[in-house]
C-alpha cells in the first residue's frame, strides 16, 4: 500500500477536534492520534480532554482511520484499564484501535503526587501485562510494580501496541511487545535507521514484525519564510524540553548544565516555568534545532519525508505546530500536496 499518514490532534477546542478528525477520514489520511495528557503542551492554554473519552466520540463520527493515542502511559492508569480501555475503543470503532504507550511525562504526573522514577522499569511491566490481559484467559503476574491474581478482561481482543521509544532500552521493549514504533522524528532520518534496524533485528529474533512510525512536529506553508516565522518559537522550547537536549545541544557548543528548566521527563506547566522557557528558547539560535523538525514549503516537507522514508519509516503520525486556528488548513495543505503527492 506504500507509506501511510496520520495526524496528532491539538489538546482542544472541541470544535477542531470533531473537524480535523472528520476532514482527516476523508481526505486521504490513514489514522487520528491524540495526545493522552492531563495537561496539554502550550505557552499560555494547557487545556487537554481524557483521550478514550474523546476517541470514542471520533470512532461514531469516522469510518476509515485507525485511532489511538500517542501516547498513554501505565503511571496514572493501572494496565488493566487502559487494556479495557483500548479494547472498548477496538469494539466501537469497528477494529480501528491503536493503543500507543511510553514512559511518561513530568507534566502528567508530578503535580499529582506521582513520582518519575523507574519509568522506563514501570513502562516493562505495564507493556507485558497489557498484552498478556490482550491475549491470555488468566493473567497472574508478581511485578515490583504490579501484581496480578487470576486476572482477566471480557472481551479480550489484540489490540495493536505502538511504543513510544527513543532510548536505547525502550527500543528493545518496542521489538518485544510492540505491533509499531513511534519515536519522534528529532533523532533525524540517519539515526531512525539505524534504530529501526536494531529493532527489527531483535524483532525477527522474536518472530515479530514491527510497524515502523515517526511522530513527527510540521509547519507547512506556501512560502518558506511564513513556515520559518511559524515554527522557530514552538520549535526551540521543544528542543529544550527534550530528553535528547544534551545529545544535540552539546554538539553545537549549548552548555546545557545552564539550562534552568528541567526536561520533559521533570518539566510542569505554570506561568513562571513558561515564562523562564521562553526567554532560554528567544536566546537559542534556530539553526540549532531546526534539523528536529519538518517545516517549508510542501517541496520542502516532500523532501524531508522522502528522507524518512528512505531511512524505512512506515507510517508518519504529523503534529502541526501551529495556533488551533491554523490546525485545518495546516493538515488541508498536508492532503493537498503532500499525501497526494505520495499517494500517486
């Protein structure tokens, strides 16, 4: 079928998510994510909804898309309810579910008394369990962290694990428990590679195949500068929020023990965080980061998925990175000129 697209929806408002949503199942699009977040990434609005919630009110109003979230993680929900969760997704939506899970994020969990340590350690346990319960009539289970009796769910079904790894380590968890791999697309296509070949040698190994994906952040406009003008703010508070910011940063001579916000692992959303946030990211030269991301023109974005898709990448999850008012016609040029363009 070739290489597939979907889009990550913005945390709110109701309106365009319900159209984005419609427009994306019409248009050529393969799959509708959103973000599992109780609290949403933004400078001034952390608006989120709860994600089963909302993709259960997409899956009445769609045919096509499989949808799912990218990404949920085991610490506020036990492994049990996000599998129920997912596998009522899978019934009502026709068997369109994606469950994509990963380790989680200090916005998520640290203003409600959850701490983050031994996530990745957590992610393990949370990742056999929920299959085991996908697959198995009885689960009993002695984790460090959970711990199952005679457990079940009714109705079981398989529903397809994406995971969410860009470390060594939950890469390894990806070939072992994951149906997909949704890293993001900062690491750059070279890199995907050679990750992708690690995975899917340990997969083999295993006698499993791995959807390949990337999450990957876009601002496409008809002129170069508008895109640029867009992306270059959002672009660079990413980039210091990252986990990878050491790896990258460093490179380009950033000291980042200066850096005075933690990372997303420890960072929360507050008036004084984002204020501090912006003023590191305005000192940040874009050339920096810009490699992280996908912008320009719909030349340009061809250009750069090309490189992904070369490196293997399967299947491309685009997260606008633009105002809510800029969402439609963001993922309308998308269809337009670049699905279109790989489409035919």
């Amino acid at each position: 079928m070739g290489v597939k697209f979907g889009i990550q929806l913005p945390h709110d408002p109701v309106d365009i998510i319900l159209k984005a949503s419609l427009y994306a199942d019409r248009n050529g699009f393969d799959s509708v994510f959103t973000p599992d977040h109780l609290v949403g990434i933004g400078i001034k609005n952390w608006s989120a909804y709860e994600a089963f919630t909302l993709l259960g009110a997409i899956s009445q109003i769609t045919k096509n898309v499989r949808i799912g979230t990218c990404v949920s993680d085991v610490l506020r929900k036990h492994p049990a309810v996000l599998a129920q969760s997912a596998v009522t997704l899978h019934d009502f939506s026709g068997g369109r579910a994606v469950l994509g899970l990963g380790a989680g994020e200090g916005m998520n969990i640290l203003p409600y008394g959850i701490e983050n340590k031994n996530l990745v350690s957590r992610l393990e346990e949370g990742l056999e369990v929920v299959k085991r319960l996908f697959e198995e009539e009885r689960v009993n289970y002695e984790g460090k962290y959970f711990r199952l009796t005679n457990a079940f769910i009714m109705p079981r079904k398989k529903v397809p694990i994406w995971v969410a790894g860009n470390s060594p380590r939950t890469m390894d968890l990806t070939a072992i428990y994951g149906d997909g791999w949704i890293p993001t697309a900062g690491m750059g296509p070279r890199k995907y590679a050679e990750n992708l070949k690690r995975i899917r040698k340990k997969a083999e190994e295993l006698g499993r195949y791995v959807e390949a994906g990337v999450f990957a952040y876009v601002v496409v406009e008809r002129e170069f500068d508008e895109a640029l003008r867009k992306i270059e703010l959002p672009a660079k508070l990413l980039s210091l929020m990252s986990p990878a910011r050491k790896h990258f940063l460093e490179k380009a001579g950033v000291d980042t023990e200066k850096i005075e916000i933690p990372d997303l692992f420890g960072f929360t959303f507050n008036e004084r965080q984002m204020e501090k946030a912006i003023r590191l990211a305005k000192e940040l030269p874009f050339e920096v980061v810009k490699h992280r991301f996908i912008f320009g023109t719909p030349d340009d974005v061809i250009g750069r998925v090309e490189e992904f898709v070369s490196a293997g990448v399967e299947h491309f999850v685009f997260t606008p990175l633009v105002r809510h008012s800029d969402y439609v016609p963001t993922i309308r040029l998308l269809a337009e000129e670049v699905v279109s363009y790989f489409r035919s």
